[in-house]
C-alpha cells in the first residue's frame, strides 16, 4: 500500500507538529484564500482532523473585494473547505481602506477579520500558508527597506493564536500538495501569474501594477538565484530564524520600558493618544527605546509594517536630542511631539512649547 505524494506528507507533519500542544476539543481555523498554499494547508488540517486529530476544524475566507471575481473567488474556496470536511466555514467580506498603501491596508483588513471570526468561534489556533518563500521574500523587502531587526526576523511560526505551519516548505511544495490530491487553487492576479489562470482578461493586471511583493517574487529573486546560485530563498530564510531569538529579547524589553513611560492623557485629549514620560526612554539602551517608540507609534494608530526606520530615529530625535524641533509626521496621518517632558503620539493637535 503506497502513502501519500511527499509533498502531501510534508504538509499533513507540519500541521501535526504545528498543533501539538493543543488539546481535545481545541477549536483550529485555517486561513483559506483558494491559492494554492492556503488550498494545500486546509487539505492537510482536514486530513489531520480526520485522523484522529482530536480538533473542531473550520475555516476562514477573507474576500477583499479587491478584484472583479473576488466573490467568485472567495465562494469557491468556502466550498471546497466544506468538501474537504472542514467545519465550520466562514467567508467574510472586508472594505479595504487605504492607510499604508493598498498591500498594508489589505494585510490590516485581513487580519481583523480572522481575529473578529477567532473570536466569535472561541478559536485555539488560526493557521496561515505562509512558506519559506514568503519569508523570504519579507527578509528581503526589509533589507531594501533597511529595516530594524523584528523586521528582519521576518514572519514568526507562533505568534498569539496565529501559527504558520509552512514555514520550512517551499512554494512548490504546496501546489505539488494540489496536484497530487486534485484540487485546483486560483492564482492572484496580483501574484504576475499568466492572467488566463485567474479567471480575469489578459492585460488586466499590468507589470507596474503588481504589488512590490509579487514583483520580489517574479523578478527579483529569480535574478538573485541566477547570479548567486541557488539557495537564495533558505538563506534569507536562515537570516530571520538567527534574529529571532535576539528580537525577542528587545521585545520584552522595550515591553517594559514602554509600560514605564507611559501615562495617561490629560483631559480633554482624544481617545487612542499615547502619552509617554520622556525619562524612561531616555535611559533605556537605543535599540530597547526605539523598539519601545515603534510599538507606541502602531499603538498611537500607525499602521503596523507602516512606520520606517527614519521615521522611529526622527521620533527617537524628541527624546535624545531636544532641541525645541516641531512634531515628527506618521503613517496613519498621525504625529509625535514633545511637550512639559512628555511625548504625545497620534492625531495632530496643538502642543505647548518644551518648558525644561
């Protein structure tokens, strides 16, 4: 009796590993789009479950309405979750706004849906088909955005309710997964693929209109592979498992330091301002406090994967070099100043003059 194709048992061990430590009756949501990493990591949670896992196993489709068959889509991939057995399926449709460009702002939407959807099933564990090939490509886009570090770490395989199954799996991996069970995934027009696989007409989605991601991934890389040689994508891949360890030791400490620092908001001020105590940041080690302003900035409104480092470092300038200098502009429409040894994130408003 043969077993499944490799890339099938990839797939099905990394969903087992992925959720051992959860325990019976543990409710699991996979975060389904209908492409073909998505498609792959719902099949494998199905057959899990199936198994023996001893899981309640849904799914979630996010429609982002950001193309004409959106729905199409996204109904399609509701229905075959259900034929795989997966239960309960959601589809929830989002608006998309606009803070951070349109690939942030689609990421932001996306994630309050899951967690919106997460929390009305009480859910354990959301899975997300990230592979080794997205981190990749997030190391990548962080070093030519000359990123700190937690960018660089990339995407992390726990974090909250969030876990990532794939991310020591390849790309290829997860449509050779499709193939070998019979399911058809759908191809993002936004990924650069052939536009007679997604169902919209030729020419619909230009090359200059391709998110930046896409463009990473369909021209960049292959480049990098070419003059590099091979093996590109697990050393970029390498880079954000060697930070990880060290981002998480900022975290904690920057969490401390901003717990520390802040305070609340005189009356009168709007709901969602951040009011910071300049002392404890200013004492802290540069990359603890910077970490500790970027939180308070996303906190304040910024979108998060939003804020450059320059924008931090300018920020940062109100603490460590004072010079009376006016309010640093954000992402989000939002601002940072300092007033009376305290610094104000969020939506502009009047500050009085630094006192001493």
């Amino acid at each position: 009796m043969t077993g499944p194709a490799p890339a099938v048992a990839a797939m099905r061990v990394a969903v087992r590993r992925a959720l051992g430590d959860l325990g019976p009756g543990a409710t699991v949501l996979v975060a389904c789009s209908g492409g073909a990493d998505s498609l792959a990591l719902a099949a494998a949670l199905a057959w899990e479950a199936r198994a023996g896992g001893p899981w309640r196993a849904g799914a979630v489709v996010v429609d982002h309405g950001l193309h004409p068959a959106s729905r199409d889509v996204a109904d399609a991939a509701a229905a075959t979750c259900r034929t795989l057995g997966l239960d309960p399926v959601r589809v929830v449709r989002v608006d998309v706004g606009t803070a951070g460009g349109p690939e942030a702002a689609a990421r932001t939407a996306r994630y309050a849906a899951l967690d919106a959807v997460a929390d009305d099933l009480d859910a354990d564990a959301v899975l997300l088909g990230h592979t080794l090939d997205d981190q990749a490509e997030t190391v990548l886009l962080a070093l030519a955005r000359g990123s700190g570090e937690r960018a660089l770490a990339g995407m992390r395989p726990v974090r909250g309710r969030l876990r990532r199954p794939l991310l020591a799996l390849r790309r290829a991996d997860t449509e050779a997964a499709c193939a070998a069970q019979g399911l058809v995934p759908w191809h993002d027009p936004g990924n650069g693929r052939d536009p007679a696989t997604t169902g919209l007409p030729a020419g619909a989605v230009a090359r200059e209109d391709l998110p930046l991601r896409s463009r990473v991934r369909s021209e960049v890389l292959p480049v990098l592979e070419e003059v590099l040689g091979p093996g590109v994508a697990q050393a970029l891949a390498r880079t954000a498992d060697a930070l990880a360890d060290a981002t998480d030791a900022v975290d904690s400490a920057a969490a401390e330091v901003l717990a520390a620092a802040v305070r609340d908001a005189p009356a009168g001020e709007r709901a969602g301002d951040v009011v910071l105590d300049v002392g404890p940041l200013a004492e802290a080690p540069p990359a603890v406090r910077r970490r500790a302003l970027h939180d308070a900035a996303v906190r304040a409104g910024c979108p998060p994967g939003g804020l450059a480092r320059v924008q931090v470092l300018a920020v940062e300038a109100l603490v460590t070099a004072w010079r009376g200098q006016g309010p640093v502009h954000l992402p989000g429409g939002r601002v940072a100043s300092r007033a009376c040894g305290r610094l104000y994130l969020g939506l502009p408003f009047a500050a009085a003059d630094e006192d001493g």
